[in-house]
C-alpha cells in the first residue's frame, strides 16, 4: 500500500471510531443523557458492550447485526454512520492534505452527522450543538484560509438573519411551520465556520438537493405535500459539499454570471 493510501486509510478508521461515538451522541442527547457515563448497554438486555463487540463496523457484521449476549437485532444504522464518517473524513483529507483545514472539517462533518441524523428521528435540531457551534465555528475559522474573522462574523449575521426572514415569512403566509428555528441556528453556525460567502451557495445546494430526495418521497408517500422532511440534513450536505468544491464555486458563479449577461443582451439588443 502506497503512504497515501495507509494515510487515507487511517482517516477512515479514526472516522469510524469517532463515528461510533457519533451513535452515542445522536441517541442520548435528544434524551437529554450524559454522552459520558454509563458505558454502552444492550437496551434489551442491558448487558455493558463489551469493547471487542464494540469496533466499528466490523463487530456489527461479526455479530450479524444481533446483540452478542440476547440476539436482539441491532439497527445497520449504527455501522452505516461509522461507514458515513470513516468516508467523510477519508474524502477531506485527501481533499485538503495534513492542514488545520482539514481538522475543521473533520469537526464540522462530525457535529453535522450527529445534527442530521438528530434530526432525521425527531425533527429537532438540539440547541445545545448548534449554539455552541457558532462561537466554535467562529474560532475554526481563524483556521480556514478563504475565510477572514469579518465575513465569518457576517456570515453569522446573514446565515441567521436570510433563514429567519424565509421562516417566518412562510409561516406567515402558509400560518404553519414550514421551516423550524432550528435551521436558522444551524445555518447560522455553518456560516460562522465557512464565511458570508457560504450563505447563498448552502441555501442553495440544501434546497436542489432537498427537491432531488423529497419530490420522490412524496410521491412514494402519496401524502398530501405536507410531509415533514427535515432540512437540516440537506443543509449539512450542502455547506459541505461546498466546503469540498471550494474552488469551483466562484468560477462556476462568474460563468452563470456571464451566462445571463449573455442572455440579456441577446434580448435587449
Ligand atoms: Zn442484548
């Protein structure tokens, strides 16, 4: 195997494990638990998780998905995070090599993987992740080179301040919750670790893919279009898709920029 790879291999499985931690994170903090104490327990049986049944991703296919002690099933969700963060972590090391850059993002993807899937069970995004995360992201980015203090300060102010508008807006004219304050924190929190100039492309990408996933859903549900799907997630999705192609968004925006132009004066003149 070549250095590389071993490196990127190593990424993988440091992710897997923070992602196994990830799992303990996303079922206890809605509960309110410690994330510390006690020991993972088998929630059936309550037998303490032995370490050697503990190793992310391989245990659980060892153990063909079952509880080692009572055989209850366990949910393919707990390997698929651990499998969800060993990649993401892999792809921005590769992305953006031994930097402070990367460690950022490392962050970023954990706190966003426990956000989404948080979300994704009980349409809540916790307060106690996101608010925290603004002041946090505000310092990471002191380590994010295309993002000066200034625009991550106002990348605050406008990722809260845009969604608050749209929210309330909506709930204004539909007089329901189309969009929860939970968004508007989180969006605010993306933008104080990726800068103002994230605001627009996060918005932007979450809803494109928001339509991609939800339309079908919807018409696999035949629900009456008031099916809940949290935005959360796709918002996650979308400040790091963005984070990873960093360099192709401003070039991508002056070339639509020239497009239109062009289209303009096909038409006016
Ligand atoms: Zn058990």
């Amino acid at each position: 195997m070549t250095k590389i790879g071993l490196l990127l291999a190593c990424a993988f499985i440091f992710g897997a494990v923070i992602g196994s931690f990830l799992n303990v994170c996303i079922y206890r903090i809605p509960a309110g638990l410690s994330i510390v104490r006690p020991a993972s327990r088998c929630p059936k049986c309550l037998e303490p998780i032995r370490w050697y049944h503990n190793i992310p991703i391989l245990s659980w296919v060892l153990l063909k998905g079952r509880c080692a002690y009572c055989e209850v099933p366990v949910s393919i969700r707990y390997p698929l995070v651990e499998a969800l963060t060993g990649i993401l972590f892999t792809l921005f090391l590769y992305r953006f090599a031994f930097n402070p850059v990367t460690l950022v993002f490392w962050l970023l993807c954990a706190t966003l993987v426990v956000i989404s899937f948080i979300d994704l069970d009980h349409q809540i995004i916790p307060d106690v992740i996101s608010l925290p995360g603004i002041p946090i992201g505000f310092l990471c980015s002191f380590a994010v080179p295309w993002v000066s203090w200034q625009s991550s300060l106002l990348g605050i102010l406008a990722g809260g301040g845009v969604l608050l508008v749209i929210a309330l807006g909506y709930e204004l004219l539909a007089k329901r919750e189309g969009m929860g304050l939970g968004d508007v924190k989180l969006l605010a929190m993306l933008c104080a670790f990726l800068g103002v100039r994230a605001v627009f492309p996060i918005i932007f990408l979450g809803s494109v893919l928001g339509t991609l996933v939800g339309v079908p859903l919807m018409l696999l549900k035949k629900s009456d279009g008031k099916l809940a799907i949290p935005f959360g997630p796709f918002l996650a999705a979308g400040a790091l898709i963005y984070g990873f192609f960093i360099q192709f968004w401003d070039p991508l925006m002056r070339w639509y920029g020239v497009a239109l132009m062009d289209i303009w004066r096909s038409i006016f003149s």
